[in-house]
C-alpha cells in the first residue's frame, strides 16, 4: 500500500502524509486506538464504533462524550441519545438569546461547556506525549502493516506508562492503601466518561 497525501485543509499544514487514526481515552489514562486509516475519512463517522467499543471493553455505555466539534453531528448527537449519552459539545443551531429569565441558566450551560473543554486536555496531551516523547509523528515504516504495528506499539508503550504509575504506588503503599488504591482504580475502570480525539 502507498502512501497517499491528505487534504486536510489546516492553515499551516494544508495537505498531511501518513496514518489517520481515531484514539478513545478512558478515564484512568489509558489510551486505546480505535481506528487507523490510510484514506482521506471524516472522523466523526467513528463516533458511534468508539462507543460501542467503549461498551464491549467496559460492560456499559459511557454517561458523556468528551469529543472534538467535528464528532458533534446531528446523526451522532440522536445516536448518543438513544443510548442515553450525554454529548458534551456546543449545542447545534443558533444561540439562545440571553434575558432576564434564562441568564443563569445559560452562564450554567457556558460553565459547563468550558469545564466539558478543559477535560479533554488529558488526550491532547496524550498526543503532545507520543508526537514528542516517542516520534509518533515521525512514523517512517515503508508499509502499512508495519506501520500499523509501529503506531500501536507506541500507545502500548504509553498505556504500559500508566500502569507502572499504579503498581509502583501499590508497592509503596502497603496493603491498608492497596485497598484504598483498589477502590480508587475501579472507579478509574468503570469511569463514566469517554475522551475521543482524531489525528
């Protein structure tokens, strides 16, 4: 398989070469590749994919989405609904006209929109930690399987990170806080919320 250029319209990178891949990040850190492409695709389409994949890795359906705008689609939007998801994004449509009535209620709302933003930070910076720490943007295999396990390495790399964090702090800990840890880790485990990010 070839190569072939993106067209992804940025400003400063109006055409992109390599893998496109959609990454779903859990609410304990880790970081699971969803999807890896070598074709021009919206990734908004995959949002429906990553929550089902959500669901078979963790036994239920996340109570929210964390996702970048392009996720927010109007068949995306009804399909989270169905499920009983709560999509975090800018609401479609025009903005309420703010009066006396509904002030509060839209800075709640404003509030809220920010907080649901500040969240996805953490897989900002996955990605900041892969393109920096580990040259995920500097993937230079000649064919697409090798990529393909190229790419995935790195986010094993990382994901195995996190878990060192976790079992170094159970050695220092002792049993008392290896039981407190363990309740803190399922709460990570069956965490309620779904961070998505495309490349």
């Amino acid at each position: 398989m070839c190569v072939r250029p993106i067209v992804r319209g940025k400003q400063d990178k109006p055409v992109e070469f390599g893998a496109k891949l959609s990454v779903s990040l859990t609410g304990d850190g880790l970081a699971h590749v969803d999807h890896l492409r070598w074709d021009a695709f919206h990734e908004g389409l995959d949002l429906v994919s990553q929550v089902e994949a959500y669901r078979n890795r963790h036994g239920h359906y996340p109570e929210r989405v964390l996702a970048d705008p392009l996720y927010g689609t109007r068949t995306n939007r009804d399909d989270l609904k169905q499920r009983g998801i709560h999509f975090a994004g800018k609401p479609l449509g025009r903005p309420k006209q703010m009066t006396d009535a509904n002030r509060e209620q839209l800075k709640q709302q404003k509030a809220q929109r920010r907080n649901d933003y500040l969240q996805l930070i953490p897989i900002e910076g996955k990605f900041g930690q892969g393109k920096n720490g580990y040259r995920l943007n500097y993937i230079r295999a000649k064919r697409a399987d090798t990529s393909f396990a190229w790419i995935n390495s790195i986010f094993l790399v990382m994901n195995l990170l996190i878990l060192q964090r976790i079992f170094f702090a159970l050695g220092k800990i002792g049993y008392a806080g290896f039981i407190e840890l363990f309740k803190q880790a399922r709460k990570w485990l069956f965490s309620s919320s779904l961070q998505v990010r495309p490349v």
